[in-house]
C-alpha cells in the first residue's frame, strides 16, 4: 500500500496507508461508533460531502455484498480506519478495498483513529483532506479552499429528478405516500412498502401543489446531507401542506419540519453517527437504542408551545422527535429503519402511518 496522509483544517497531522483509489479527497471528517455495517454507512446518501471515520478498529472482516447497498454506490466521500482488512472472505463477496475502487473512492487505513475521535471530540468536526506522498502543497491548497458543510448544497446528487412511483408488490396498497427525496435510504423505503403502503418518489425542488389534491394520503420527507437551513424553498412548501395532509419525516426530514413548524436548527460539534444512541419517548417513559446519522438538531427553544417534544437523546438531551397533534405532524432524528445499527424502532413507522388513520 502506499503511504497517505489525512490533514486536518486545524493542522493536525495523521499518516498512514491508502486503499481504495489513490487521490486527493476533501470532505468534512466525523466518527461513526458502529462496529459493523460499514456498507449501508457508506452507501448512506447522507454521508455526501464527509469523510467517515470507523471507531471499531478492525473493518472489512466480511467483506461487501452490493445487495447491502442503500443506494446505487458509495456516497460518502472517503474513509478511516485503524486496521483494514483484506481477507479471506465469504464466498461471492468483494472486499473493501476493492468496493472502495469500484466505486472510485478513497480510503486511508494503519490511523491511529482513537487518537483521532478524540481530537474530534475536543476540536469539533471540521474539513478534511486525504492525499499520497509527494502532494501535500496540492491538499493543502485544496484544503484551504474548501467550503464548509454549512455552505455546500449536497442534495442534488443524491436525490431523484422527476417524479418516480416505486413498484409494489400489494393490488390494492393501504396508503398513497409522496416521499420528498433529499437523498433517501432504501431500507426507508422497503419500511413503508412491506406495510403495504404505496411510494412516489418527488424531487426535492416539488411544491405543496404535486402533493395536495393528488390523492396522497401522507407527505414524507426523507433524509439526506448537508444544513437544513440552505433549504428553505423546501421548507416553505412543506409549510403550505400543514394542516391539509399528514407530514412525518426522518433525519433531514425531520430538520425541515422544524423550520416548516416555525423552528430553528444548530449544527452540533460532532454530531450522532453510529448504532448505540439511546433515546427516550417522553410519552411513554421507555428508553430505546437507535441508529444516528446526522450534524444538525432542532433547537426546541425556537418552536412553538403547540409543538410537542417526542424523543430526546439520554446522553446529551438533545431533540429526537416531535410532533403536533393538530397539523398531524409527526418526525424523528435518529433512523427507524438501522442499517446499520438496532431494531428496536422500527415501530416508528406504524406510527407514521397511524397519523393517516387519525387524520
């Protein structure tokens, strides 16, 4: 393998060895605490734009079947690790490495990554730069130049263009769902559709007028990358179909509603990635363990007194849910769905469709 180098916007400087393709990539740096399930965290449209760093240190060990897969490829910008694997492997799987070339994306292993999520942990997620030896004036140009997460639209990329209606495999599905698609998971999908439900797929440029009047029986809105508050033409449709039609959403999903609700968002140090979050419903008193993915959370304080607080994280107390009995409004934070991570709230989308029998 060939020596490599990640540079951080701070300065602070780990060496170690490239796999995948061997280029200069930049990205914004943030750990994942999973131990497994690096497929669906690669292949998670919400990882555009970030660079994915493995606390567990051993990954690969079982290599790559592309039926895992939560999209069509790898969306996240490169990853670090502290041991790669490379074999032996189960029979007609690939290995990370070559997943990673495949995919055309790049990989630094031999990190010393507890130090590394440490450092993070003090200093706050930041950009980031991976690059062979021998071109450390090109990363560091390159590094100095590139945006904040806070600044780049990363939607676009990961998100249908037009309208598409997904197959289903029910003659006579239990509900019609418009799914706003800001970088959708398929297991999200697969949720909604083994309940029998319906999807169509809507860019996330749509307007309250493709969804109200079209017989849907509920507005979802996916997750997906990047700062809530650059989209605030989506926010402001999601505001129009308050009220008229039932709107539940996940992760990025969720950080729209709370605009759309008249809220606010904050991006957080070093955000919740990984499988070992637990979270509290408030409702019930019951604590569960949920899989995270997300940079940004709702600031309770700027939303409104009819809003209710659903879930919160039992580290932290952060926000982990809400919703509003009235405008049939209902969004969580963390994933249902897992992959990767817990299993333990999949019941959340038999609630979402529950808003639809109320409603």
């Amino acid at each position: 393998m060939e020596k490599g180098y990640l540079l951080l916007s701070d300065g602070q400087l780990y060496e170690g060895k490239l796999f995948g393709v061997t280029d200069i990539c930049c990205g914004e740096l943030v750990f994942n605490t999973s131990m497994s399930g690096y497929p669906e965290i690669l292949t998670d449209p919400s990882y555009n734009g970030q660079i994915v760093l493995m606390t567990y240190p051993l990954i690969g060990n079982y290599g790559v079947d592309e039926n895992w897969n939560e999209s069509c490829g790898i969306n996240a910008t490169a990853l670090v690790v502290k041991r790669l694997y490379q074999g032996p492997l189960p029979p007609d799987r690939i290995s990370l490495d070559e997943f990673m070339r495949c995919h055309g994306r790049c990989g630094i292993t031999d990190v010393d990554t507890r130090s590394l999520t440490l450092h993070i942990r003090r200093n706050c997620s930041q950009n980031a730069v991976i690059y062979p030896e021998g071109m450390e004036s090109q990363a560091k140009e390159l590094l100095k130049s590139f945006p904040a997460i806070t600044e780049r639209n990363l939607i676009e990329d990961v998100s249908v263009k037009e309208p598409k209606t997904l197959a289903t495999s029910y003659t006579n599905p239990t509900c019609n769902i418009a799914l706003a698609d800001f970088g959708i998971k398929n297991s999200i999908i697969e949720n909604f559709k083994k309940r029998g439900a319906s999807v169509t797929l809507l860019p996330p440029t749509f307007k309250a007028e493709d969804v109200l009047g079209k017989n849907y029986d509920m507005l979802f809105l996916s997750n997906g990358p990047g700062d809530p508050e650059l989209l605030q033409d989506a926010v402001s449709q999601v505001k129009a179909c308050l009220g008229k039609i039932p709107v539940c959403g996940i992760c990025l999903g969720h950080q729209i509603i709370t605009w759309a609700l008249g809220g606010r968002t904050k991006k957080m140090a070093y955000g919740h990635h990984g499988g070992n979050h637990p979270v509290k419903d408030l409702d019930t008193g019951k604590t569960f363990v949920t899989s995270q993915n997300h940079g940004f959370m709702s600031d309770m304080e700027s939303l409104p007194k009819s809003v209710h607080l659903w879930f919160v994280n039992a580290n932290d107390n952060t926000v982990e849910g809400l919703y509003d009995p009235i405008l049939k409004v209902r969004s969580v934070q963390f994933h249902p769905e897992a992959s990767p991570g817990p299993q333990d709230a999949t019941w959340i989308f038999d609630k979402f469709l529950e808003e639809l029998k109320n409603a």
